[in-house]
C-alpha cells in the first residue's frame, strides 16, 4: 500500500497527566483525548456525558422566531403546510421527522410533503414543486436540506403567494433568497454557536422552537432523534459538539425505534447495538436507493409509515432497488476508469468524466469511487433533462472543491455543496471551458500533501496496550464521525503469530494473529484488500497502522484490529 503516515504532534505532558489525574484514564487514554482538543474536565465532561441541556436553545438562530410564529400562524387559520424536502438521506429524513412533529400539532388534512424527482426536476426547490403547492392550495412550504441558493425560485412562489421557510444547512452565496424565513446556521449573520448541524438538524432545532408553543411531552420530540442519527451519520457531518450530543440521544433511540420502516432495514439481531458505521454502511444506501434509482418520496413513506403490510411492501420495494443501485454503480465505475484512462487524465490534477446516459443517481458514488482510485478532486457529468449537464464533485483529503468550484461559478446554472462534496449543472456547449479552467484552478490550489493518500496516526503504542481498559475506554470515544474518528494507532515490528490466510471470493482480504508477549493472547487482525500481501506477512516484520473494531455476535463482543496500513521491514 502506498498511504502517507502523518503523525500528530505529541501533546504536552503535563496536560496529559492533568486529564489523567482529573477523569482516571491511564497515559494513552488521555493522550489520545488531548489530541481530539479534550485537555480539562468540562470538556470531558460534555464529552462523556453529553445532556439534553447541552443542546443550545433554537432561537439563537436567525429567523427561527419569524419561522415558529408563522407556522403558528399557518395551524390558527386552518392553512394547508407542505414539507418539502431533498431527495438523499439527509433531505428525506428531515422530512420524515418535521412531517411526524407536525402531525402531533396540525389535522392530516392541511399537511403533507413532497420530494422533488430527481430525474425530472432535479436538485432542490423546483417549479413543479412550487407548482403543486398552488394546484393543491398550499400556502405554507417549509423547505428541508434545500433552498439557500433558490433565488429565483423564492421569487416565483412569492409571486403566487406561497411563503417559504428554509431549513438548510448548506454554504449560502452572496444573497439570500427571499424566504418567509431562512434557517441556516451557516448564515453569515446567524449567531447560532453550532455551524456543522444536518440539513435534518436544522429541522429539529425548529421542532423545538415550535414545542416552545405546542408543548408536546418531551420524550415524544425526542422520539424522532432516530432519524436525525441517521442523517448526522449519513451526511458525513462533524461528530462534535451538538451533532455528537444528537447522534447518542439518537442512537439511544433507534436501537429501541418503534418506527416500522426502520426496524425492517435494520436484522433484529444487530439493532441492540446500532452504531453509526451499521447508519453509514447499512441503512443509509437502502434510504438513498429510493431517491436515487426511482422517487424519493417512497423512502419518507417509510419512514413514517403505521401499516405494517405497507412498510413491508415498500420496505421490499426498496431492497431490490438497492441491489439495482449496486450492479448500476459497478457497471458506470468500470466504464468511467475506462475513460479516464482513454482520456489520458491519470497525470492531470483533477478527474472529470462525462457520459450522457449514465444514472444520474448514482454519478456521486461513482465520483467517490474514482477519488478513491486516482486520488483527485473528481467530477462526474451525465445528461440532465433539459438539454443541460448535471455532475457531482467529491474531493481529498483536506482540499476545498466547493471554493475550487465556485471559482468556475460563470459556467454553472445550478451550484451548491460542501467542501468535500458538491452538485452542479451547466451548458453542455460550457464544458471544454470548464474542464481548462477547473484543471488549472485545482493544479494551483492543490498542496503536495493532497496529492497523495495519508493517513493520519494518534500514537505509537505497546502491543500489550492493547487490553480490557483500552476497549472500554475505545467504547466510550463513540459515536466516530469527522473530527471524531476512531484513533489510528501504530504497533511496530510485529510478526504473524501461527497462521495468515487470505479471505473473501478472490482472496483479496486477509486474516492473521499478532502475540501479546506478557499474556501470551493472539489479537485477531483483519487486513482488507491486503491479499496480495500473504507472502510478506509469512516471511517478514512489520509496522502495521490500525483502528479497533468491536464485533457483537449473539451477546458475545469481540475485538480486531482493522490494518488500514503496512509497513514491511526488509529481511
């Protein structure tokens, strides 16, 4: 393997023998908390023990006075709310959860919601959807993981005299759309302490500015937190602060969901012990299915559904749509590696792929897999429906692709994202431009150390480190997210204990003991797509770059150690 090992600087000693001192852990377990910013007891303590009071209040984000009171206003006079929500993970489970707190407050009658389809109106607030509310007599809309940049769209609802209330938590550009309200903690002008909340969290934090009028029991509000886990977990957001706080309650909560339709994606076996890798890898790619291969709104129908015959239907529904997903991306990651080779983009600083007939659904994974092959802030364009382009960008490591992109705005007719992630759509006749002009912004911007994958390590340790206090100590770190990710720790010259075999249908992965010398127990280690290494793991030394992974198998826990890396030594 061919990763970068970058070290974290060595923290101070005396702050490690303070945190010690103050919270019991021994050396290591607080080395590797003062390397997460963990350096004194309060912040272990909200660390830990994060508290329902730690959450900040909702009115410290801007508008969200004028959003409650409108809504508030909307229910008085019997006028119809339509939740109208984007069509991935984040989008859908935002409307799932604003859609169930409203239906506790407002007759089914005046409420419904709405996913745009992405195949016919793609990202964001549509005219179709603006459309519908009118046809229908909606005269309220509150917007969820969408809308910061709909301008012109704004506009138009306003034109028909539908209000809008923006739930977003995606980079606004330089105006405002004129909203009703606009929920963004990322507004320049929002004193709200907490920026890195999911589009779902935006939603919730306006469930609670609501509940300060309609007072539904707490432990009912909090009921929905399962489904803000599962965005915090699917959007890839930072896992601190107020989204780790959200992400425990939230767990707590799915492992005992009484929502249908999550409990028939998740075995029965495993949901006592849910966590936010089972979200990412499990749950979030059935939710996305729906959205991605046919419509959206078949996945909040689950969501939210009571009918236990009809989540089984949908649930199905979604499971094949899922495995259809899968074949779809193999196929189109096969065919867009063809060409970048073809295209000769392997030397270039950026990878931009195009096929008009490919899914447009699945290009973000696809650009995700070919980040992963080439290593290159990535762009993957299909056909939209109007003559036009759509892509979506994925970038590495540290390295900015939303402000790469936005350099290249004049190009684009649609734009908006994050910093490792981004959508965009364009005139075909733009594309040449674009491709000069991208490629020459990312070779200028780019830094030696996003060229290359790296892998970030905490420390150094013993083998015999390894033990009961660690993994209890490991346990306690959770949930793992961005700026919160499992340690990467390193043992150095290791060799197998007993056998290495290789695993899996090609014998791709590998399985192997190291010895713990003073306790004479083997450590399983798991070594994924690491195969074609068996050789030198027989006959050679090694350093070997790892993370912890706790497995639940019938009430029994076990541990591994998960090599994401290999150093080996010459004989």
């Amino acid at each position: 393997m061919s990763l970068k090992w970058i070290y974290k600087p060595e923290p101070d000693e005396e702050i490690v023998d303070r945190i010690s001192s103050s919270i019991g852990f021994g050396t290591l377990e607080s080395k590797i908390l003062v390397l997460r910013g963990i350096d004194d007891y309060q912040k272990a303590r909200e660390f830990f023990k994060p508290k329902v009071e730690d959450i900040h209040n909702p009115f410290l984000m801007a508008d969200m006075q004028k959003a409650v009171e409108r809504i508030a206003s909307a229910i008085e006079n019997g006028e119809k709310i339509l939740v109208y929500g984007d069509y991935d993970v984040d989008g859908t489970t935002a409307v799932a959860l604003m859609y169930l707190y409203l239906s506790k407050i407002v007759e089914k009658k005046y409420l419904d919601f709405y996913i745009p389809d992405r195949n016919a109106e793609g990202y964001g607030i549509s005219t179709e959807g603006i459309n519908y509310a009118k046809e229908n007599g909606f005269s309220l809309i509150v917007a969820l993981d969408c809308g910061i940049k709909a301008i012109d769209k704004i506009d138009y609802a306003n034109t028909l005299g539908i209000d809008f209330i923006i739930c977003d938590h995606h980079l606004p550009g330089d105006e405002l759309p004129n909203a009703y309200a606009v929920l963004d903690p990322k507004r320049n002008d929002c004193r709200y302490p907490y920026k890195e909340l999911s589009g779902c969290g935006v939603g919730f934090k306006l469930c609670q500015g609501l509940n300060t009028i309609y007072k539904i029991p707490e432990t009912e509000l909090f009921d929905l937190t399962d489904l803000l886990a599962i965005s915090i977990a699917a959007d890839i957001v930072s896992m601190t602060g107020e989204n780790r706080v959200l992400a425990k309650l939230g767990l707590k909560t799915l492992r005992k969901t009484r929502k249908l339709g999550l409990r028939l994606l998740i075995p029965e076996e495993k949901i006592s012990t849910f966590d936010i890798s089972n979200i990412v890898f499990e749950i979030a790619p059935k939710i996305n299915a729906a959205g991605r291969i046919s419509h959206g709104k078949a996945a909040v129908e689950l969501m939210i559904s009571e009918n236990l015959k009809q989540a089984h239907q949908i649930a199905d529904n979604i499971l094949d749509l899922n495995d259809s997903r899968r074949e779809m991306d193999a196929n189109i990651t096969q065919s867009a590696t063809n060409q970048v080779i073809e295209t000769n983009q392997t030397n270039n600083f950026s990878t931009i792929v195009y096929q008009k007939d490919w899914n447009k659904g699945v290009i973000g994974i696809v650009a995700s897999r070919l980040t992963e092959i080439y290593y290159k802030p990535t762009l993957v364009f299909t056909d939209g429906n109007n003559g036009e382009m759509v892509a979506s960008a994925r970038s590495v490591s540290d390295f900015n692709v939303h402000e790469a992109l936005d350099l290249c705005s004049e190009y684009f007719l649609k734009f908006g994202g994050h910093q490792a992630a981004a959508g965009l759509s364009m005139e075909k006749d733009k594309f040449e431009d674009f491709k000069i002009k991208f490629e020459k912004i990312v070779g200028e911007k780019i830094q030696d150390h996003q060229k290359e994958p790296s892998i970030n390590i905490d420390t150094v340790i013993d083998v015999e480190d390894i033990n009961r206090e660690f993994f209890n100590f490991h346990r306690k770190l959770s949930p793992f997210g961005p700026h919160n990710m499992k340690p990467v720790l390193v043992l150095k010259n290791m060799k197998v204990s007993g056998y290495v075999k290789q695993m899996g249908k090609d014998g791709s992965h590998l399985k192997f003991y190291i010895n713990k010398p003073d306790s004479g127990r083997n450590i399983e280690c798991i070594g994924f797509k690491l195969g074609q290494y068996l050789d030198d793991f027989k006959n050679k030394t090694f350093d070997i770059a790892f993370t912890v992974e706790e497995n639940h198998w019938k009430g029994n826990v076990t541990y591994n150690l998960n090599i994401r890396d290999v150093k080996f030594h010459e004989a």
